[in-house]
C-alpha cells in the first residue's frame, strides 16, 4: 500500500500563467491528487492592498508585485509569518520546489525550519540568461556565468533529492560540480489538449486568417533572444527565395522581450508580407495553432526538455529544429522530427518535406504523435516522481 502524501509544490509562476514551469507545476497537482495524494500548490499571486495571500482551494498565491522589465515576474517576499504559519498547520510530509527565487526560497526556508525534506528540480539553463543582466559585456558575462554555475551547484546539494528533466542538463551541472545524485525526469505532459483538439476550430481560424493553399511555418512561446528566432527568421528568408512565396506563411505566436527586434528582422529581409505575428493567445488556443500548422520551427540551443516540441509533436505536426543535445530525447532524426544545423540544412529539408504527398506526411506525423504521448505521459510521469518523493520522504523517517 502506497502511503498517501501531503505535498506542497512551491513555484514561482502557476496558471493563468503559461510557461513550462507553471504547465509542470499544475501536472504534478492535477496526477498527483487523481492519485489520493493531498497537494497544495504556493505560488504568487496579484498585488492585493492589505492582504499577505489568497487561497483558492489548495492553491495558496501570496500576493506581489509585477516587474514589467522582467516579463511581468512576481516577485513574492522571502518570507511571510502569515503564510509560514498556515503552511506549518499543512503538515506537509515533503515539499517540491520548481525555481530558484522567491516563493521556492521562501519554500527552503520552511523546509529547514519545519525539517521537511525537500525535492528541487533544476528547470532552467540560466548560463543561457545572463545576458540579461550584463548585457553582454564579455568580462561581466563570464563572472556571472561562473555566479550561476556555482549557485546551482549549491541548490542541488542542499536538497534532500534533486531531479531535472534531460541528461543534457545532468552533463552540464557535472560540469559545474554537481555531485549530488540527479534524477533525470522529463517533465510529463496532459497531451489531451494537444490529441484531442476540435479540428472545426482549426478550420475556422484557418479561414479567418485567410490561409487557405498556404503550407504553414509556426513559432510559438515567449519570443526573447535566448530562442534564436531571429535565425529561424532569416532560413525562412532564404527560402522564399527558392520556392513561391505566395504559398506559404509563418506564424508567430507568443509576445516577449524579442518582438520588436524580430518585427525589424522581418523588414530588414523582405519576409513581412509572410509573416504574421499573433501576439499572446489564450491557452486552449494553443493546439489549435498547432494543428494549423504543417510545420513547427526552433533554432533554440538553451531548452532544458523543450515542452513546445513535445506538443507540437502530440498535435501531429511535424518539428524542424536546430540540433541540440536535449532534443536528441525527443525527436528520432528523420522519422519523429528533423534536425538542421545550417541554412543550406534548414532549407533543403524544407524542400523535401513540402515536396511529400498527402499520404506520407500523414503516417510521419501520426508516428511521432504516438510515439511521444506514449512516452511522456502524465502517468509516466507520476510514477517517475512519486519514487523520488518516497526515497525523499523515507530519509526523514
């Protein structure tokens, strides 16, 4: 008899929000509570005066304020009396933190306190973010490379168990110093969004944007430098030099730091008549733009799994992404996906996929899709995480 546990997942960011660590977040409540367990999520929420949280249910959202600079990041205080006292009355038996700031500091501190044992997973490439910070001056660069090498290296060792979602990421804290044994866990996904998507919607939005013939590119997620779009940009470019541009269309989905240097990209090369740019769209939207689409772009280096690539698989779409060693668990070369390393790359795989019939880029995608909702399903994923948190758990018994 599995003993059912009182978890509380402490994340930064939760729906409405939509970014992969709010997606994983919500899973681990959603399966973990189908299965007994008792979860409570503590997250941020919006700045309300005069209140210190609000809690829906098992949702518990300390409220803070927005930093519009930093994407609209909430940053919650480190430590709240109100909020410390009503997690203590939880009786947690452990607690799962999914960033590195705010509410997942605040979530370390309760841990120490209450000696609750603590998992920690390692979602984010943040080497790939510092130029934020330092706006790429190369001395600085390199200094807070190193900061956030060492910081990591510091988290997973204050954990009681740690996880993180690719061997890719594994090799890299190895590189750091990390020493402390790592779980790799692919984060799974409720794909039912993505499987079972009502093909009339497609059809609807694929009129009232008036791309009837059109074969369809798409780009879709936060739009910020670390993504490289801006050489998915330019690829396509290139190609509509080589085919009829008239029937195709790229569409970017998503808003971020990025929009505005990609809309100059798209003038600067002459692709702005085929390119739409979306904006943000509401999340059960999502699938139906995968499913408009013929294929899904991405010349990202710094995913850590890379979540968009799972569901635009699950939606049977097919994927054309820059090779990366994190993808390498996604897509099978050739058969799930494809891989490109330069343009001459990107555009003669274009080519010959837009040169298949009906009937071949069917049973490509329909393998894909079967092959990645088997593999990362909801229930994969439970049964992966509930071993953690029980080894986690029996280490304070």
């Amino acid at each position: 008899m599995i003993k059912k546990l009182r978890i509380g997942i402490f994340s930064d960011t939760y729906p409405p929000e939509v970014n992969g660590v709010a997606t994983v977040s919500e899973l681990l409540y959603n399966v973990f509570t189908s299965h007994g367990h008792e979860v409570f999520v503590i997250t941020t929420g919006e700045y309300i005066k005069g209140e210190k949280y609000v809690r829906e249910g098992n949702i518990i959202r300390i409220c803070a304020k927005e930093f519009k600079h930093m994407y609209n990041y909430k940053k919650a205080p480190l430590y709240r009396s109100s909020v410390s006292k009503l997690i203590k009355s939880l009786n947690l038996d452990l607690i799962h933190v999914q960033t590195e700031f705010g509410v997942c500091i605040f979530g370390r501190i309760l841990a120490k306190v209450n000696h609750i044992p603590i998992v920690y997973t390692y979602h984010t490439m943040y080497e790939d973010y510092t130029y934020y910070v330092t706006k790429g001056i190369r001395v600085f660069d390199s200094i807070a490379k190193r900061l956030v090498a060492d910081f990591s290296v510091y988290l997973t060792e204050k954990a009681t168990e740690f996880t993180t979602t690719s061997t890719k990421t594994k090799d890299v804290l190895r590189k750091y110093g990390a020493t402390k044994f790592i779980n790799v866990i692919p984060n799974g996904i409720d794909l039912s969004l993505f499987t079972n998507t009502d093909l009339n919607e497609v059809e609807k939005l694929r009129k009232e944007l008036n791309l009837d013939g059109k074969f369809i590119f798409l780009i879709l997620g936060r739009l910020a430098k670390e993504k490289s779009n801006d050489i998915v940009l330019k690829n396509i470019s290139a190609l509509a030099k080589e085919i009829d541009r008239d029937k195709v269309k790229l569409l970017i989905v998503g808003d971020g730091p990025d929009k505005e240097n990609l809309e100059n990209i798209a003038k600067e090369e002459g692709i702005e008549d085929i390119t739409m740019f979306i904006g943000k769209v509401p999340h059960e939207m999502v699938s139906v733009y995968y499913h408009l689409a013929d294929m899904f772009l991405s010349a990202s280096t710094s995913e850590t799994q890379g979540l968009t690539f799972i569901e635009a698989m699950a939606s049977e779409t097919l994927v054309l992404a820059k090779r990366d060693e994190c993808l390498l668990e996604v897509i099978i070369p050739n058969k799930t996906g494809y891989f490109f390393d330069t343009q001459d790359e990107f555009i003669k795989i274009v080519k010959m996929i837009m040169s298949y019939d009906a009937e071949e880029l069917k049973r490509i995608k329909k393998e894909a899709s079967e092959l990645i909702t088997e593999k990362y399903s909801a229930e994969k994923f439970y049964e992966s995480m509930l071993h953690v948190y029980l080894r986690a758990v029996r280490k304070f018994w």
